[in-house]
C-alpha cells in the first residue's frame, strides 16, 4: 500500500510542475492555471463547432466536408477495433475524444496566433504544453482501463496481478501506475520541445529557416495524438481481455 500511496503522491506532485511564468485564476478556494483553461476552452468551442456542422445537414451524397467527417469517424473506428477487438463499440466515443482533443490541442499550438492575446503574467500556448492537461487525460485512460475490465471480469479482474506467478505481483502492480507516467510525459515532452525549438529558431532566423521546422512539428503533433488514443485503446483491450 505504501508504494500505491507513493505513485499517487508522485503524480499529484507533477501536477505542479511548471515551465515559465503562469497566470493563475482563484476558483472555489483552489488555484488553477487560467491560460490551460483558455485554451483548452477555444479546443472544445473548435471541437463543437466542427460536431454541428458535420451533423447539421447530412446529405445521401455527401458532399466534400462530410465524407471528411465520416472518413475521421471511420478512422478512429478502424484504431479502437484494432486495439480492443470485437467489443470496442462503447469506446469509440472515448477514444475517438481523446484523440481529437489532443490533435486539436496539438495544432493549435502551431496555428492560432496564442501570442496576441496579452496576459497579465504568462502567455498563451497549446493545453497539451502544459503538464496539468497531459496528467489528466492520462489519469482519465487509467481510470478508463479499469473501468473496462471491472465491468467485463468484476473483481476477478485483480486476478491479473498475480499472473503468471505471485511473485510478480509488485511489477504488475507497478506496470498500471507507470503506464499513466509514460503517457502523460512523452504528450507533454514532445510538444513542449516542438513548440521551444520553433520559438528558438524564429528568435535566431526569422525569415524562411523555422517553417520546415513548423511542418515537421504538425506532422509530430498529428503523430502524438494517434500514439495516445492508440495507447489508450490498447491499455482498455488488454484490460478486458486479461493478458499482456
């Protein structure tokens, strides 16, 4: 119990991590990072706005936006089958979310012009830049994991800890609280380092040197998204299915 409570201490510490200066909001007593908030605000509003439009008028023949639209729900269908199996239908939505909040996030570092908007202290950059965004989408696929295999196997679903043998029960036990680490800080490293080597290299030569560098960091970006949702489904399927 004591190594459980020590992992989720540890977790709750890297939710205090910071990198620059941040602009802070008092909400109900607690302290919250505003700019996250913002930003992951105008994420959700794209997010949205791209829902009702996709839905608002389907048309028998589609038209252009609408077979985009349905080729990136088929998309996220084909990744949640592939990692789940036959019985990925309830986590599509999940997994279809979780990717498209981090693509979106991801891009939106690269695209919207965050620098305009003055704050008080700190700027405005991409959620996933921030450790607080990347720790809770991690926490949320852990939390997910064992949602799925308590409903599939009850408890019978702890009986995976001490598989093959007992004596690997402190690894197995591990392997779950490190599994939302390596989630939460290979999101949060890689679009951090993108967006500081874009900034160092538009400081240094401005003009035509940072844009192949800003194509690569979409390409990267769009790339990160797919490894968490493809992560993230495979964490649930291997939770139901009850092998590693």
């Amino acid at each position: 119990m004591n190594g459980i409570s020590n992992a989720l201490n540890g977790l709750y510490d890297i939710s205090g991590v910071e990198v620059g200066q941040h602009f802070y909001w008092q909400i109900a007593g607690f302290q919250v990072h505003a700019q996250v908030l913002i930003t992951s605000w105008v994420v959700i509003a794209i997010l949205l706005g791209s829902a009702v439009i996709a839905v608002r008028n389907p048309q028998t023949i589609p038209t252009a936006g609408q077979n985009f639209f349905e080729y990136v729900l088929e998309f996220i269908r084909d990744v949640s089958k592939t990692q789940i199996g036959e019985e990925y239908g309830p986590w599509v939505p999940f997994i279809g979310t979780m990717f498209l909040f981090i693509f979106v996030s991801n891009w939106s570092g690269a695209l919207l012009p965050w620098k305009i908007i003055q704050l008080p202290h700190g700027e405005l950059a991409a959620p996933t830049n921030d450790i607080n965004t990347t720790v809770a989408l991690a926490l949320l696929t852990s939390v997910a994991y064992f949602y799925a295999g308590l409903s599939k196997k009850g408890l019978w679903y702890f009986s995976k800890y001490i598989q093959p043998t007992l004596i690997l029960l402190p690894i197995n036990i591990l392997e779950d609280f490190t599994k939302p680490l390596s989630l939460s800080f290979r999101l949060f490293g890689n679009i951090l380092a993108d967006e500081l080597v874009v900034v160092v290299l538009v400081s240094l030569v401005p003009s035509v040197v940072p844009i192949p560098v800003m194509f690569l960091g979409l390409f990267t970006s769009g790339i990160q998204a797919l490894i968490f949702a493809t992560l993230a489904a495979a964490y649930i399927g291997e939770s139901m299915e009850g092998h590693h």
